[in-house]
C-alpha cells in the first residue's frame, strides 16, 4: 500500500498502514495499524445510488492495475486462473435451484471456455465488493462519491477479471455499461476480459449470497445473481 496509494487517484484515499507488526507475544500473524477513513458502506444503498460511482469505481480500477513486482504474493482465491477454481466453483453451484445453476453454470463454463489470460500480473485489489467501497454521506443520500477504498487483506496480482468480475454485485445493467466502457479498449482488458469476468463475477455472488441474510454482503451476492440472470 505504501508503494501504491501514491499512484491511486488522490481524491479515494486507501489505509496505508501507520505502523507495521510482525507475530509475536502469542499473536501468530503480521498485523497493522491503518488510518481510520469515515464513510458509508455502499452495501448499505441500494445499486440505482451505487450506479453512480461507476466511472471512479472504473478509473480507480485503471489506476489499480499496473503490472506488479514478480515478488507480489500469490492468493490462490484471486487473479488465478479460472481452471484452478472450477472444482469448488462447482460445488457452490451445486447448491442452487435447477434453474438458476443451469444459467449460472453456463456462464461459469463460457469463462472457462475463454483463452486464460496471458498478461502481466497485474496488481489487485482482491475483494473490491461494496461493503469495501465507502462513500460520502448518510444512508438516505441519493447521490454516489466514493471517499474510499478499504480493506487489502486480499492484496495480490494477477488477472483483472477477478476484480471485475465484483461489477455484477456492485451496478445495474447501466451502471455497468458506464463501468465497461470507460475499461474497453484498454490494452490491458483484452475480449476475453469480460466473459473470464463474468464468471468470477458468479463465484463471488453465490459465495456471498450464502451469507446470513443480516450480513451486508448478502443482499450484495443476491443482487449480483440478479443481475446475472437478467
């Protein structure tokens, strides 16, 4: 964080760590303290509001995914390839009414089908959902300004469309049409791009969908198969 919040656009600030702790003293994990940056969750608004957003969430993305040092760790959750997911994608799938698996499982299987990214390894940010996202205002604001991007636990690099895939969770179909199109014709989000995404896009809805209904991201993977489906 500290090598790239410089580089991130400077109006959407990102916690880069005030102090850095190594395990020790019984606690087995490196740990950090991180400013503390005000806003609304944008999983607490409904997505007609998060529509709003689409060009920052789009150029923060831009920003964010620059070729990164070959030292950058693996997260075998993220940025990998499709193939290396499909055996617990299919049991996820498998929890699904005929119909909607049916649908899913097909767009899971036309991302597959796609030829696997060949790119640099691109820096990502991992879970760029919309309980990371906060924004200004209160929770009946009508109007969309990110104030931040939260939450790097997931930091790693590798294929974009892991990250673009969260757009299905974040828009509707407007908002998305604002978001692809500020990203196609970017050299780094060849065609395959957007079908590689859509099927992240159903690993992270139905893995959020799952979650216990009070959980803010549930209504998030909810509306994400929505959209999907629609």
């Amino acid at each position: 964080l500290p090598f790239l919040a410089p580089r991130l656009p400077f109006d959407v600030p990102v916690p880069v760590p005030l102090h850095r702790g190594k395990p020790g003293s019984g606690y087995p994990y490196h740990w950090a303290i991180v400013p503390w940056l005000p806003g609304l969750s944008a999983a607490r608004v409904p997505a007609l509001i998060r529509d709003g957003y689409a060009g920052e969430l789009a150029a923060f993305m831009q920003a964010m995914h620059v070729p990164a040092p070959a030292e950058v760790p693996r997260k075998p959750v993220r940025g990998v390839s499709l193939r290396e997911r499909n055996r617990t994608m299919r049991t996820r799938l498998e929890t699904l009414e005929p119909a909607e698996r049916a649908a899913l499982t097909a767009m899971w299987e036309r991302g597959l089908s796609e030829a696997e990214y060949d790119g640099p390894r691109l820096w990502l940010h991992g879970d760029p959902h919309p309980h990371n996202l906060l924004m200004k205002g209160s929770a009946d604001t009508t109007t969309a300004e990110l104030s931040a991007v939260i939450d790097f636990g997931n930091l790693t690099a590798g294929d974009p469309a892991s990250d673009v895939g969260f757009a299905w969770l974040h828009f509707t179909e407007s908002g998305r049409k604002v978001f692809f199109e500020q990203l196609c014709g970017h050299r780094l989000y060849p065609p395959g791009t957007w079908n590689r995404a859509r099927a992240w896009a159903v690993g992270h809805a139905v893995l959020m969908a799952r979650l216990p209904p009070v959980d803010p991201l549930h209504a998030a993977g909810v509306h994400g198969i929505g959209q999907l489906l629609a």
